[in-house]
C-alpha cells in the first residue's frame, strides 16, 4: 500500500527552509492581510461548501471549458447525486446568493472568501490540483466604478504587501449582441488556417471560437497575432463602459496593458476582464484575474442581476512574495517556556501558563522530565525569549525565577506577580525583536527602504524610551 502524498497537492508546515512558501507563517500573514483589506472595503465573508452538484460548474463555467471537460473531481455519491469538488468560487457564491430570502438579496453585495478548489490539471510549478483562491464577487452594480473598485481592492492589496512590477492587462468582451458579432467574425477568420491549427482548436473552433485566442499552441499564437480585436466589434454601451472603466484606473493611478486575445478561461463574462500576470513565475504567470458577469446569476435561477468579481491564486501570490524577497514578518511563536522541575512545581506551572494564556501570552509548559540544561536549550531552539523556572522550594515560598535567554540575567519573583510583570513586558516591544527585524530588513530591502525603516524605527524606539522613562517615574511614586 503508498500512503505518499497525491501529485499535485501540497502540506503546509510550520516552517519549511526548503520551500519557503509551504511555511504556514506566510499563509496566516497573507489571509490576515486580505481579511483587513477586504474589510477595510466594506466586503462581508463567505464560506461555501467544496463540494457542490456538477451541474453548477457545468452551467456556469461552460461544458466546453478545460475546467469542466477535462479538470473537474466528479464523482456519485452514496445518495446517487453527481458531484463535484469546487473548481472556483464565483459560481457557488452565486449560488448562495440564489439561496438566499428576497430582503437578502435585496442588498447591493460585496462578498469575499478564501479556500482551497481543486483543478484536475497536469501538476507543475505554480499549477496544482488543489490550489487556494481568496476571490470577491459584488453582486446588483452594474456600474463601471464597480469594476474599477475592484481592481483597486486587488492592487492595494498587492501594495500593502509591498509586491511589485505586476501588470494588469484589460480587455472588453462586450454585451452578448457584440460578442455574437465577433464570434462570426472569428470563424470567418479562423476557417481558412484549419490545417495549421492545434487539433483543440479546430474543435473549439466549432464549440467555442473565442477559446482559440487563448490558446497556447505556438502555431496557434503565431495566428493570433492577425486576429479580428474584439474591441472593434463593441457596441456603443461597451464601448463607454470600457472608456469610463480606463479613465477611472488612470484617475487612480493603476497602470494597465489592453490585451484584446484576453478572453479568460470561463464562459461566463461580459464587458471587462482583466488578468494580473508577473514576469517572476514562468509560464504559470497568472496571479488573478476576473470580470464582469451580468448573467450569470439569472442563469442559475437567481433574480436577474449583474456581478463583478476576481480571484486570486495564494500559491502564486506568496511564490512571488519570495521571489521578489520581500520580508513578510511571520508572527511570533510562544514566546515563553515553563520549565517546572518537581512534582509540585508541576501543577502550579500549569496553573502559571493557563493564566498567562487568559492573558494572550504565548506560553508552553515543558512536561518532560529531562535534564536542565536539555531543556533550555530546547527552549533557546524554538526561540523563546524567556523561561521560567520552577523549583519545588521556590514555589513553596511562592516565587519563580524568569530567566532572559538573550541576555542570561536572571530575576526573582512572586508567582502572583508574574502575570502582571510578563503583560507589560511584552506589551511593549523589545530592543532585541526590533535590532532582529533590523537585521532581516537590510538583507532583504533596498537601502534606501531600509533607512526608510531605520527612521521609523527610531521614532519608535524614541516612544518606548519615554514610556519606560514614565513607568519608572511611576514604580518610583509607588515605591515612596
Ligand atoms: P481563474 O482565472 O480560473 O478565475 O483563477 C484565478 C486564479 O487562480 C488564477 O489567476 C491563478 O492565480 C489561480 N489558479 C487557477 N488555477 C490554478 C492552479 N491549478 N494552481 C494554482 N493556481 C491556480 C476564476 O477562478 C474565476 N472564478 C475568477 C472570478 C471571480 N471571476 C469573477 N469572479
């Protein structure tokens, strides 16, 4: 029997040198980060199944996409219904929407969600058969603004995490009446290249013309290049959405190619599409992408609505966070070890580290029995900056030792202190954390950034002097 882990998927560790970006450190950051950007937003969380009926995916994906004619999980359940695992979010989003009472659904709105979604798609890098998308739909604004606020959600995501050189190309596809236009016009195009076209695109050439332009066949590319734009087949309301929607990113300064071979790989959009593409991952250069699509939620049976939305692939995301070195700070592990050295001791270190935890302070207790000096070392290994040591004579007088693991000093104090004295402590952040981050920060930045941070720094470093000036001023007035 191989209990091996299947091609194309991947375990998150705690910490992976090998690579990096399967270090679960990053992932929390990254969803932390999107959850405040979509917030700051005003986006609302969803959380949908991962698995749904095929159908959905059949209808609104399109049966003659790669998703659904070659990549879907479908599988019949015990109860005889067919199934399958999501291989994206926007049509289960707007299946919840269709689920939802008519006071619900009444609301312009603004959904987000995060999770895995499962391509059966031949595994490489930046490829994988369960990946992990963070998409947002808006749901009843047809406006062009709408689609412009999206993007910009995506960018200033993208800037908060400080990534780079990433460009956005854009395109139109128009209402159904012009894409019908254009579709003709393709065809017309295409029939007398059907000898040097790839096989698939022969096939799509009569299911779907439009997926022809995606293609990445070389001979296919090379006659795309003479291909009808769609941008000359669109109608006058597109063309003004699509104008308003370039006048907005240039308002807002969010720099854009137009690409008319954009078509995106679903079938359900309309007017504006968009991708965004770095040039840091190889051919899996695609980090998200989207558009409008204002019939799909009628096409499911929902009220006859519009919707804009994108979703971005968290794999690619982080691979070009550390592609392009940027220092994502991880958060913080325990940041405090009991290390109890008798019985006694034992059970009021136990006490110790469950009031510390009411108080949010990372701590462990050590159970093992082992030698002293083994045990602060495993403690200095999974970096604790201090550990407490409890002896069964100490505790019996009611005191503890904390012990500094940078510096070695060691203080004595009352167990009933200890709480108090660690709160404070760590509520302000140390010299030694800071000088650490220092460090990191002129491996990895330009230095001109890095003096930057130096300047920041400084200020708070300035902050925390004058607060223990005025804690001391305190201790002191206490003291008299
Ligand atoms: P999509 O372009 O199929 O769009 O996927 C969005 C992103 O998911 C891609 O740009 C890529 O970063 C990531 N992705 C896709 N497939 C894989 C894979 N096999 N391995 C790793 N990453 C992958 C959608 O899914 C649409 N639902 C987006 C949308 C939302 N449109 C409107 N609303």
């Amino acid at each position: 029997m191989d209990y091996d882990i299947l091609p194309g998927v991947f375990d998150i560790l705690p910490e992976n040198k090998k690579e990096g970006w399967r270090s679960s450190a990053l992932w929390q950051k990254l969803e932390e980060l999107i959850r405040t950007t979509c917030q700051a937003f005003g986006y609302e969380e969803i959380r949908t199944p991962i698995f749904e009926r095929s159908e959905l995916f059949l209808r609104s994906s399109g049966e003659t996409t790669d998703i659904v004619s070659k990549e879907l999980y479908r599988f019949v359940d015990k109860g005889e219904r067919d199934v399958a695992l999501r291989p994206e979010g926007t049509a289960p989003a707007l299946r919840l929407f269709k689920d939802q009472d008519q006071e619900w659904q009444k609301h312009h709105r603004k959904l987000f969600y995060m999770g895995p979604m499962f391509r059966y798609d031949r595994p490489q890098a930046g490829r994988y058969r369960q990946f992990h998308q963070f998409g947002v739909e808006v749901l009843g604004a047809s406006d062009p603004e709408v689609d412009v606020e999206v993007i910009d959600l995506l960018f200033t995501l993208f800037s908060r995490i400080g990534l780079k050189g990433l460009k956005l190309e854009l395109n139109s596809l128009g209402t159904l009446a012009s894409r019908e236009n254009y579709l003709k016009g393709l065809v017309e195009y295409y029939t007398p290249f059907l000898k040097r076209l790839s096989l698939d695109s022969v096939r799509r050439l009569e299911t779907n013309p439009l997926r022809i332009l995606d293609s990445k066949d070389p001979h296919d590319k090379e006659i795309n290049k003479g291909a009808p734009s769609i941008l000359e087949y669109l109608d006058e309301p597109s063309k003004a959405h699509f104008e308003k929607v370039k006048e907005w990113l240039t308002k807002l300064n969010i720099p854009f190619v137009i690409n008319p071979n954009l078509v995106r790989g679903l079938d359900y959009y309309n007017q504006t599409v968009f991708e965004v593409v770095t040039d840091q991952l190889g051919s899996q250069n695609s980090v998200g992408g989207g558009g409008r699509f204002d019939s799909l939620l009628k096409m499911l049976g929902g009220p006859d609505l519009p919707g804009f939305g994108f979703a971005a692939g968290l794999e690619r995301v982080i691979q070009t966070i550390l592609k392009q070195e940027i220092f994502f700070l991880p958060p913080k592990g325990p940041e405090l070890v009991v290390i109890p050295l008798g019985e006694k001791s034992l059970e009021t270190g136990y006490q110790l580290v469950r009031t510390l935890r009411q108080a949010n302070i990372a701590s462990v207790i050590d159970f093992s029995k082992k030698k002293l000096s083994k045990r602060l070392q495993e403690a200095h290994d999974i970096g604790a900056e201090r550990v407490i040591i409890l002896g069964d004579e100490e505790c019996e007088k009611g005191e503890a030792k904390i012990k500094i693991m940078e510096s070695g000093k060691e203080l004595l104090l009352p167990l009933s202190e200890i709480p108090s004295y660690l709160s404070l402590e760590t509520k302000l952040p140390s010299l030694s954390q800071e000088s650490k981050r220092l460090s990191e920060l002129s491996k990895t930045k330009s230095l001109q950034e890095t003096s930057s941070d130096l300047a920041n720094l400084s200020k708070k470093f300035d902050t925390i002097h004058q607060n223990l000036k005025n804690l001391s001023v305190q201790s002191m007035d206490t003291n008299a």
